[in-house]
C-alpha cells in the first residue's frame, strides 16, 4: 500500500511532509513497547503504536521501518516530525485505537512480516 | 588486527533520552555510505542502539568507540554505572531493573541485552559492580546471520 492509501484507509493525517509516495508498504508491526519491536519485529515495514517519544522515531530508523501510525488519537511532538522527516519517515496519525487500526489495514492487505 | 579505517568516538549523555540513538543513527549513516549489506547494517545499528539506550537508562551515559575496517564493525560503549551484579540473570529475556520511568518511554522490558547478543556476531561485557560497564561489539560485514 502507498502512504496515501495507509492513511485513507484508517482515515488519518500524514504529518510528514517529505515522504516517497512510491513505496509499497506490505508488512506491519502493532507494539507500544519497542524493547519488543527490536526484539521480535523482522522485516516489517511500518509501526502502529500508541507511544509518544523521540525513541519511537529511532527504533523505526533502526529498524527500517518506512512508516510510523500514532494510534488513538495520539499526536507526536513537533521535534518528532522533523527528527521522522529528516531520516525519511513518514509519520500518520490516526483516532482508531491500536487494534481497529491494525485491523483495517490487515484487512487490505497488510501483512505480519515479509518483505518492505 | 587491520588497521582500523574509520574511527569515531561519541559522548553518550545522561538521561538525556530525547538525543538517545544520535550516536548509533550517526553509525548507520557511515555503513550506508560505504555500501555495507542492509541486513548487516541493521544488525549493528540494532546492538549498538540497544547498549546505547542501556547507557542512557542504566549508567548515567557513556561513551561509544566505533572502528570500521573493510572487514568489520567493532563498537564499544562504555559506562560508570552501577555495574551488573548477575550477568548470566540479566542476559535473560523478560529481566530487567528498568525503572518504571523508562517503562514508560518504551523500553526497559528486559530484551536489550539478549537482543544485542541475537544482533552481534560477538558480544563481550565486561562489568563490575559500582564500576559500570564495558559492552564490545563486533558485526562481520561477510556475516550471513540472520535475524
């Protein structure tokens, strides 16, 4: 899916300014926890997470994750944006909660793991 | 040993979690450069990441030594806190003395350090109660781990 198509779909706002439009997220990982996400997330190419801090935009950078979804109504700082824009990150930002967000996009084709 | 072709060394601050990953975000910057594996890239971000935040939460920050050669990544970060007491208990998953204040910004679940150990092609920690800690990683660029 396009970040475009992400972000209809869970009718969100794309606060990243910067982003490739062009990429084709498959894959997705739900966690507030990102020891968790490091440690068991594989090739996932977006985060859905209710957490809110610099950290989250690093653990995506880590782990090569294209997309972060802020859930639950939750909007990241604006020192986060611009961290997120200048390693390349889009950032959306959705009222759905944690699981009704992951499950609309699951539902359009969003997998667990495999490939960016 | 190689004569190492990229040294860079880096301050690790204090419970400063808004710039915890500078360092390690800096690291992956130069593997990209240099055309390193993605998969390897990952893997040593990931380890270096993963001690670094511990410095951050658990030893008052640090300092980060990083040598690159045309063979490998070799990363050491250091710190004088309180040391760990039972190495063999904290490399376990799920255990932590993490305080709930960093529970709270996500981390301090009690994977960091197994989690460096799946990255690392070898991980060695030196430490010693009310001295700190020494964590050395190494990450092969020919290495076909996977993770």
């Amino acid at each position: 899916m396009k970040i475009s198509e992400i972000a209809q779909a869970i009718n969100g706002e794309i606060l990243t300014k910067n982003h490739d439009n062009e990429l084709d997220i498959k894959s997705a990982c739900s966690a507030d926890l990102m020891s968790d996400v490091m440690a068991f997330s594989k090739e996932n190419a977006m985060l859905l997470t209710g957490l809110i801090n610099p950290q989250v935009v690093r653990t995506a950078e880590m782990m090569d994750m294209k997309v972060i979804v802020f859930v639950r109504g939750k909007k990241p700082t604006e020192s986060m944006i611009e961290l997120a824009e200048e390693k390349g990150i889009a950032l959306i930002a959705t009222e759905y909660p944690l699981f009704e967000a992951s499950g609309r996009l699951y539902e359009k084709g969003i997998q667990g793991s495999g490939e960016n | 040993m190689k004569k190492a072709v990229i040294v860079r060394d880096y301050t690790i601050p204090a419970n400063d979690f808004t710039i915890a990953g500078e360092a390690s975000s800096n690291v992956r910057k130069i593997l990209t450069q240099l055309g390193v594996s993605p998969n390897v890239v990952k893997r040593a971000s990931i380890a270096m990441y993963e001690a670094e935040i511990n410095a951050v939460i658990h030893g008052k920050g640090g300092n980060a030594h990083v040598e690159i050669d045309e063979n490998k990544i070799y990363i050491v970060i250091s710190d004088e806190g309180p040391g760990i007491a039972d190495l063999e208990l904290a490399m376990q998953e799920g255990y932590s003395t993490a305080p709930d204040s960093i529970r709270e910004m996500g981390f301090g679940a009690g994977m960091g350090l197994s989690n460096m150990k799946k990255h690392a092609d070898i991980l060695d920690i030196d430490t010693e109660v009310n001295r700190g800690t020494t964590v050395h990683i190494t990450v092969y660029f020919n290495s076909d781990k996977k993770i």
